[in-house]
C-alpha cells in the first residue's frame, strides 16, 4: 500500500490553490489532487499558507445514528440500514472560521464530531470490495447541529444546514486505515468525546456502498460516517476541536450571528 500523504486547500496570492504538504513546504497543485493531470507548480511555506475547507463538496452526505452508545444516549432505535442525511454544501467551512450561532432561530446547538469520506472518482453502484478505489482520503467533520430545530421540524435540513454548520479540515489524509482510529472533540480544551471508529455500526465501506447506490457520488463530495457518544452544546465564545487519528485536529470558534 502507497504511503498516506496529506492535502490541503489555501488562499494564496493567485488564488484558491489546492496543496500538498511535504516537509516544511506546501507543494502548490495545477488541480484537485484527485484530477490525474494534477501536477506541482510551485510551492510556499506552511508558516504562510492560510488554510481553509480543504475540499469544496458538491454533496455532503451524512450518517445518523452510526455508534451504539450515540444511539442509547439519544434514546434512538438502532437502523436496519445506513440512516442518510444531506447538510447543504453552503454550510461548509474550514479550520479557524467561525461557526455562527444564529440565536434568532436556534437556543441549542451541538457539536459533533465525525470522521469523514472524500470522494476521489465518480462512484455510482459501487459494490463493497470495490469502494476503497473510489475513495480519495479522509478529513475531520464537525455536523453542527441545531437541536431544537431538529426536534421541532421531524426532519433535519434545517437544524443541519446553517451557514457555517458543517467546518472540514484542517487536511485531507490518503490511504488510512479506517477500522481503529481514536475520534475526539474538545470544548474549550475539555474532552467531551472519546470514541473509536472501531465502534461504528457501518464501516466505511458499508457506507459507501449503500450512498452510492441511492445517488452518484462525484470527486470531491463528502460522507460523514456519524458521531459517538457525548455530543453537547457549544456556546458563543466557545472553541470546538474536532480529532480524528491519523488526521489531526479541526479547530474552530463560535460567535452569536444574528441571521
């Protein structure tokens, strides 16, 4: 197996470029990474890149209800199947962006913490065996979540779909193992979730092939595999992290917005 390497998306003086880390450098790329012609046409250094979503999904497909101990903490029955969601893409942010907590429609918002899935090739009916050759890499998710919306509507487009509900980064990450990796978030600097994709109901190929047999998925759009237990809510001024093993840590600030 080819050695795991790390993608990123910054702003740079020419403009939104997609990037590669090695060393202390940034590989500066001619296309998205999963493009084949992608090529390495100059280079900055980390200390300079501003980093932001590392990918711009055309969909992002979520997972509820994905861990046994999520599911008993919400009461919830555990699903025959993969229990699929969409967040609207408007809502994608990346690491060091504020998530706006609209406090005109919204008295409890959560985070949660999520692994997720980066589409590398267009994937439509893919069998089990073969949705690692579809799959690009992996980043961190945090599914931002208006509880109470969530409740109130039955279902959750709304209490998902806020601008700035759905932060992804700091990195993309190829060729991981995706069967143990520790997943955390941290409030403020306090654990408040400690879990293990080894925990999952659906791994990521189960996930994979039931989402692509209910819509085409294409290069760059988005599955999130669920969170663990001890989701909670998050406050202006808060600072949320979202860890994921193998990844590193998405980062990001919570201010009161008015929408």
């Amino acid at each position: 197996m080819k050695k795991s390497e790390k993608y990123v998306r910054i702003k740079s003086p020419e403009g939104v470029k997609f990037g590669r880390e090695k060393d202390n450098v940034i590989e500066i790329l001619s296309a998205p990474p999963w493009d084949e012609k992608s090529e390495v046409c100059g280079e900055i250094n980390k200390t300079e890149a501003k980093l932001i979503a590392p990918c711009k999904p055309g969909k992002v497909v979520c997972l509820g209800i994905n861990y046994k101990a999520h599911s008993d903490e919400f009461g919830h029955i555990l699903p025959e199947d993969p229990l699929i969601f969409l967040k609207a893409p408007s809502s994608v942010i990346g690491p060091g962006e504020a998530i706006n907590y609209p406090p005109y429609w919204t008295k409890h918002v959560d985070y949660e913490a999520e692994l997720a899935i980066v589409v590398g090739k267009k994937a439509k009916r893919v069998k089990r065996e073969n949705a690692l050759e579809h799959i690009f890499g992996y980043t961190c998710l945090n599914d931002v979540t208006a509880r109470d919306l969530q409740r109130k509507d039955g279902q959750w487009t709304r209490g998902k779909s806020f601008d700035t509900f759905c932060p992804i980064g700091p990195a993309i990450v190829t060729k991981l193992d995706t069967s143990s990796l520790d997943i955390r978030s941290y409030v403020n600097g306090e654990l408040r979730q400690n879990s293990n994709t080894s925990f999952m109901i659906f791994d990521v190929q189960a996930i994979f092939e039931f989402v692509s047999h209910v819509m085409t998925l294409e290069p760059g759009d988005i599955i999130a595999t669920g969170t663990p237990e001890g989701v909670g809510p998050l406050s202006p001024g808060d600072i949320i992290e979202v860890e994921v093993e193998g990844i590193g840590r998405l980062k990001n600030y919570v201010v009161s917005c008015q929408q």
